[in-house]
C-alpha cells in the first residue's frame, strides 16, 4: 500500500513515492579582490518525490509536508 502525505499549507494529498536531498552552490568574482575572494551562496534541501492524484510526479521540500496514513492506516495507531 502506500503513505499519504498531507501539504501543510494546501491541505492537499499526495502518494510518497521517495526522498532526495538536493544542495547548491554559486560563486561569483568579489567586487574588489575578483576570483581570489569570491562571494559564494550555498544551500541544501531535504526533499520528497510525490505525485497527486492525476498521477503528475513532483518534489517537494520535506517540511512542507506531513504523513496522514501508511497503508491505509493513521500514523498514531501504527506507532
């Protein structure tokens, strides 16, 4: 069976089908010392692969979204 997951701000309902990490990183020449001191931006993302009722597949960021149900039963009565 499968674990639904609930879109916190939506309230809309997906199928999990996995999890990912995605992460970042950007450089660009500093103003005044160039490549040698170069101004970087980075950042990472746990994510989650889910797909909607249409079948449409699409990722997520993890805190946005909460479990309802892991075959078909409500999470507070697996654990």
């Amino acid at each position: 069976m499968a674990t639904i997951v609930r879109h916190t701000s939506t309230g809309e309902k997906y199928v999990l089908l996995g999890s990912g990490f995605g992460a970042y990183q950007s450089k660009k020449p500093n103003w005044f010392f160039g490549d040698l001191i170069a101004d970087t931006d980075e950042g990472q993302y746990a994510m989650v692969c889910v797909c909607n009722p249409e079948g449409k597949i699409g990722w997520m960021e993890s805190p946005q979204v909460v479990v309802d149900s892991v075959d078909g039963q409500p999470v507070q009565s697996i654990l």
